[in-house]
C-alpha cells in the first residue's frame, strides 16, 4: 500500500489556473457527540453518528430528526479538533490566499445551525480564519448527503472560474460521488483524499 502522502504534496499549487479546495467538517476537521436520531411513532429508536448516518436507510415508518446537529451551542462545546487535519486546512488557505481566484470551502451534511454566529466562533477558537472560507450546507437539500455535497461542488465548478478541485471527507460515498462530475468537467483535474482520523490517503473510485 502507498505511504500516506506528506504534507506539502497537499499545499502545492500548480503555477497556471485557480484551484477550489473543499474540506467535510465532522469526523474530518473535528469529532463531536452529535448524533442524527431515527424516530418511529414519535420516539427515538437509534441515534446515528454521522459515519452511520452515510449509510442508514431508513425503514418503515421512520423519519430522521437533526436537532442535535443544528445546536450550535453543542457544536461549540463538544466540538475536539483532529489537529494534523486543522494544520493542513490552515497551510492549504495560508497558500491560497497568495493565489487570486482560488478558492476554499467547507462542505458540511448539516443543515442551517440555530445560532450562525456562536457556530462560525468555534472555528476562530482553534485559529481557522472562517472569515476567508465559505461554509456550505447540504443538509439543506432534500437529497442524500453525497448527493447534495455533489449538486452543490457541481454549483462551483459551472463558471468554468477552477482548473482543479480536491475534496477531503471521511466516508468513500462521498467522494466516489465527487469524482463523478469529471466527466461532467474533463477540463478540471479532480483530486479526492480519503481522511481516517489524522491520517489522509489519495482516493480512487
């Protein structure tokens, strides 16, 4: 198996074109406590971590309710980082910003938190200038996380502004979805990167 790729193979920008970097937040950034709750007949029956949640279906009966996943307050105190992973987001963003046109996100399957405000802090607690990156939500599209994550990457990479985009997420589903809009973009260079805890690994489909 190929050694895990060094850090600086994830900060170098190629010297033609502007880049879009994209980072999932839980279980890539951070860890937290929050759980999504499968409900029947109006009573939990399973909470969900957010790597059981890729790939619960749902039975009978069955909704999914995300409010422990839209407190902002929860986020900010239980929220650890998974530190090498912040020091990579914040080499890549330091490089980007000396690369006009270029480009970060985050891509989140969370919905809208109650309190924006309190929810962007906890970035700035661990140093992340959250200020220079924009934070997109797909739990606010009715579709599957992989699904939404790639309707909204597909939204970035229509205006033919990006050269190359990488994703960095935890479950293989989205990134197998990811990969899937090139050939949508056969002109933009797609780079997916598998994370597992603080170790990170060049993924293919």
């Amino acid at each position: 198996m190929r050694e895990m790729l060094k850090f600086k193979q994830f900060i170098i920008e190629q010297k033609e074109g502007s880049g879009l970097t994209i980072f999932d937040i839980d279980d890539t950034l951070f860890k937290t406590d929050s759980r999504v709750h499968v409900v029947k007949d109006g009573k939990t029956v399973i909470k969900l971590s957010p790597a059981e949640f890729n790939t619960y279906k749902l039975k009978s009966g069955e909704s999914y309710d995300y409010k422990e996943f839209t407190n902002a307050e929860k986020f900010y105190k239980e929220a650890r980082p998974i530190t090498k992973m912040l020091n990579k987001l914040k080499g890549i963003l330091k490089n980007i910003k000396k690369r006009p046109g270029s480009k970060m996100i985050m891509l989140t399957a969370r919905r809208n938190f109650d309190n924006k405000e309190l929810f962007l802090r906890t970035f700035k607690k661990f140093g992340i200038d959250i200020d220079s990156i924009r934070v997109e939500r797909a739990g606010n599209i009715k579709a599957k996380p992989e699904t939404a994550k790639k309707i909204i990457v597909n939204k970035y990479l229509k205006g033919d502004q990006f050269k190359r985009v990488r994703l960095f997420d935890d479950h293989p589903g989205n990134l197998r979805s990811f990969l899937k809009l090139q050939d949508k973009y056969p002109q933009v260079s797609f780079y997916a990167f598998l994370v597992k805890g603080d170790k990170v690994k060049r993924y293919n489909a």
